[in-house]
C-alpha cells in the first residue's frame, strides 16, 4: 500500500482508499467502539508503555504555572489532568476531541480525580481549531494526528493558535528500527486484533489502528511536515526503538 496513492478527493482509511469527506465519520465509529475500554486497550496492546510515553511527553512540555494548554485528541484525559495540576489556578487546559463518547471518558475521569476551575472540555476538528491566534502556550497531540484526514491543516491549525515561543509536542507511532520490525510487524496484524476482539469485542476496529500505524508519514516526512506548516527548531526523539516518535516544534 502506497502512502502517497491519494487523490485530493480520496485518503487514506487503514489500508483503504476512501472519499476524504467520509474519513472523519469513519473514524468517529472506531474510537465510539472502543471508548469505553480505550485505556484498558492501551495497557494490554502496549505493556503499559503508552504510561512512559506520555509521561515523558509530559515532562518535555515542561508545563509551568499560568500556563494555557491545548490536549488535541486528548480523549481520555490522562494527558490533561497531569497539565490541570501543573499550570494551577491562574493557568487553563483545554481537553479537545472530535470524539464525543471519548471525550466523555474523559471528563469522567477529570471528574472524578477532582479537576476543576482551571480546565474546559471542547469537541473540536484538529484541522480548523476554533480558537484565537496565539491562545496557547502548549499544544499536546498523543496518539490522534495519525486519525486526522488533512494533516498538514491541522499542523497549520496548531501553529497558529500557539503563542510565540511556545511549544507542540506530537506524540504518535513510527517507524520502527529494521531489526523489530518482523516481531512489530507480526504483533500489529496478528496479536492486536485478537485482543482487540477477545477485550474490546471489536476485532476490525484494532485491524484499523494496526493500519493506521502503517500509514502514517514516518519520522523524517512528519519533520518536513512540521517544517512546512512554519513550525521552527523541529526535532525528534525516538522511543522504543521507534516504534514511537516525539515530535516537537515551536512558534519562534
């Protein structure tokens, strides 16, 4: 399957081709699938990794009091309620999605951890962000970029609602080192659905995200992407061998 084997009017859906136009809903039926068991997923598929991940992604943001954060495709909240608790009660973070029935998981989890004053939940498309220029001073997208059908507009979406000097992190799978991935690749397409059907009961939904994973513009390609939407002093680490990347940009 060739990354690049769209037309302006046609993306890609996993491995399928379909209208750009469908890709938002289609997605929108996978995560209201497996909202519910979202994290639960997360810790079986990774070994409780994703937890390291994101909380080095979180120590890279390097969040200070009065600070004002965007968690794009923040769903569940974990993210989120790490950055509530840093930026105080003079700072604001803002918990976006475009999927309700995540975002419900999220507030519930907000809610219950006894989150409030400092943080509002908004259910919004990445690709044209319905807030003021230069509003934020961190973004945080962990996991999501790869779901969204245009992504260089939704790079520049970001870019311009940071403030100057500020900094967007992008969490998201890679490309692996040559020698994981036989074993990545053989996890990925035989392991993950079935735990997705024997956990979640939703074996096609975790086929997708396998897909989805494979689909995704690699290291080097995100970085130009970065590049291109203005972003500045882009770089990016590899975790796990690179099996997960983060990338990180700034607003000069």
């Amino acid at each position: 399957m060739n990354k690049a084997d769209t037309s302006a009017d046609s993306t890609h859906f996993g491995y399928k081709t379909v209208p750009s136009e469908d890709k938002a809903g289609l997605v929108r039926d996978v995560f209201d699938s497996v909202a519910s068991r979202y994290d639960i997923m997360n810790d079986l598929m990774s070994g409780g990794l994703h937890r390291l991940w994101k909380r080095h992604t979180v120590d890279q943001a390097a969040v200070r009091p009065g600070h004002h954060v965007l968690d794009l495709a923040g769903g569940t909240g974990d993210l989120a309620l790490k950055f509530i608790r840093q930026v105080g009660p003079d700072g604001h973070v803002v918990l976006a999605d475009i999927n309700a029935a995540m975002l419900e998981q999220g507030r519930r989890r907000l809610v219950d951890a006894g989150a409030a004053g400092n943080y509002s939940i908004a259910q919004v498309n990445a690709e044209d962000l319905p807030f003021d220029d230069k509003t934020f001073d961190r973004i945080t997208i962990a996991f999501g970029l790869r779901n969204v059908t245009d992504k260089d507009a939704a790079l520049r979406s970001m870019r311009r609602v940071l403030k100057p000097g500020g900094k967007a992190l992008i969490l998201e799978f890679s490309q692996p080192a040559k020698a994981l991935k036989p074993a990545y690749d053989l996890y990925s397409f035989k392991v993950l659905p079935v735990i997705g059907k024997l956990v979640a009961q939703d074996e096609d939904s975790y086929q997708y995200l396998a897909e989805s994973i494979r689909m995704h513009p690699d290291q080097e390609e995100l970085l130009g992407m970065m590049k291109a939407a203005g972003f500045e002093r882009c770089s990016y680490q590899n975790l796990a061998g690179g099996i997960v990347a983060l990338h990180i940009g700034y607003r000069i």
